[in-house]
C-alpha cells in the first residue's frame, strides 16, 4: 500500500469513527454540558441509564421487533438465494434487479409507500407493519450474503446425494444447509442489526409502538442529555457483541472444514516416497 492510499484510509477511517469516539468520551465526562474541556470520569450517566424504565422499554421493543425481522430476512435471503443461483432460472438479471429494489429506493419514498399499502390491506401501524417492512428492506442484504457462499458450493454433492438415493428435500437438509450455517448467521445478524438501526421505517410505521431509535431521536429533538451518549454507547457496544457472536460462530463452523483441507493436501506429501 502506497502512502496516498494509507493517507486516503486513515483519513477515511478519521470520518466515520471519530464521532463515534468523541461519543464515547462525552458518555463518560462528568459535567452536563458536552464541551471541551472535559470536567471529570464519571459512570454516572450509565447509572442513570440502568435506571432509565423508558430505555429499558424501547430496547426491549426494539429487541422483540428485531427478531423475527432477522428470522424473515434470512429464509426469504435463503430462498431468493437459491433462486438466483439456480442455473434454470429464466430472466435472472430482472429478478436481481427486483430483489434490489428495497436497496435502491430511498428509505423515506419506500415507508410512505409501504405505509399506503398497509393502509389499503388494512393493517394497523404498530409492531407487525414494522416487522413486514424493516424486513423488506433486510431481504436485499440476506440474498447477497447467502449467494455470495452458494455459488462457491460445488453442486457435485447435490449429485452425489441424489444418485445414493436421497430426496430432494434430503440433500438439500443434510447437504446444502449445513455448508450455509454461518452463511446463515450473518444474514439473521444482518437483519437484527438493521432492524435496530432503523429509525426511518419506524417514523412512519411504528404506530404506538415505540423502538429504541424512535425514542432516541425524538429525545434528541428537545435536548442533548449525556445519558443519551451512554444509551447510544451501549447500544453500539450490543452491536459490536452481536457482529463478535456471529463471527465466532462463522469460524466454529469452518473450522472443520478447514481442518479437512489441511489433511486433504497433507495426505499426498506424506505419501510420497
């Protein structure tokens, strides 16, 4: 790497997660007004938010919205996935191009349309119209993740399962799944990740529901509160543990193959005279 290229990084790197760090900082600083120069360390702000029922609340909310969300996301990436990748699949550059959509359409444009569907079905603002929404929006992101490993699974083994026998339904549970685990992981990552970062989608289609983003901002609308530093320092913290989880679970379940690769290409030198 050249210096213009380490410059360009570093500075890159400066302006996403400077903020994120000067945030921090203010979580921990004594003093009720967030300015420099810094009056103290204090953790009382993150006592004041474990005291904090409406945080507790939103988060709870958010969590509850969050899952099914990431459940949503990853079966319909699955299955979009294994759509696109199927070699039979006739105009697959237009259902890509469809499947994009959600991804290319301005946040604020797809929730007025979302909510105007909703609205003609019939379907109350609230917790479920959030849930089919936010999920809309996840199933873009899940479908390259899972496609992205499919099309580097050698579809001998599919062959090899059903010529011993198995059915349709057999060689993709006991063969093509197991490869996908953390695949699969990412993606239901990537949906609770994204369902807790939304605050657009709720905007519109929360209802009386009330996300942890939503509450967030509208906090923000009246006042600048250093406890709102701690919640968002926490907030990013559970973030971080959760991208940690799925990424541990990625390598526990590589490591086997890994290991097989290893033994496959150490075989042949051993053997050699």
């Amino acid at each position: 790497m050249n210096r213009f290229a380490a410059a360009t990084l570093a500075l890159a790197t400066t302006f996403l997660y400077l903020p994120i760090v000067v945030l921090a900082v203010f979580s921990f600083n004594d003093s009720d007004l967030m300015a420099f120069p810094l009056t103290g360390f204090s953790l009382r702000w993150y006592e004041e938010l474990a005291g904090n029922a409406a945080f507790h609340s939103g988060f709870v909310t958010s969590f509850l919205v969050a899952q099914p969300v990431g459940l949503i996301g990853m079966v319909a990436g699955l299955m979009a996935a294994l759509a696109l990748t199927s070699p039979k699949l006739k105009f697959r550059l237009a259902f890509a191009a469809l499947i994009l959509v959600p991804f290319l359409v301005p946040k604020s444009v797809l929730s007025i349309a979302q909510a105007m569907i909703m609205s003609r079905i019939h379907l109350e603002r609230g917790a479920v119209a959030l849930i089919l929404a936010q999920s809309l929006v996840v199933i873009p992101f899940t479908t390259a993740l899972i496609s992205a490993v499919l099309i580097r699974v050698d579809p001998r083994l599919d062959e090899a399962a059903r010529d011993l026998g198995a059915t349709p339904w057999q060689s993709f549970r006991l063969v093509l799944l197991p490869q996908l685990n953390s695949a699969l992981a990412g993606a239901y990552s990537i949906g609770v990740i994204l369902s807790l970062a939304d605050l657009t989608i709720s905007m519109f289609l929360a209802g009386r529901t009330q996300p942890l983003s939503l509450m967030v901002a509208s906090e923000f609308r009246h006042d600048l509160r250093p406890d709102l530093n701690a919640m968002q320092v926490t907030v990013l913290a559970l973030t971080a543990v959760i991208v940690a989880l799925s990424e541990l679970y990625r390598r526990h379940r590589a490591r086997p193959q890994r290991l097989a690769d290893r033994a496959a290409t150490a075989e042949p030198i051993e053997a050699a005279p």
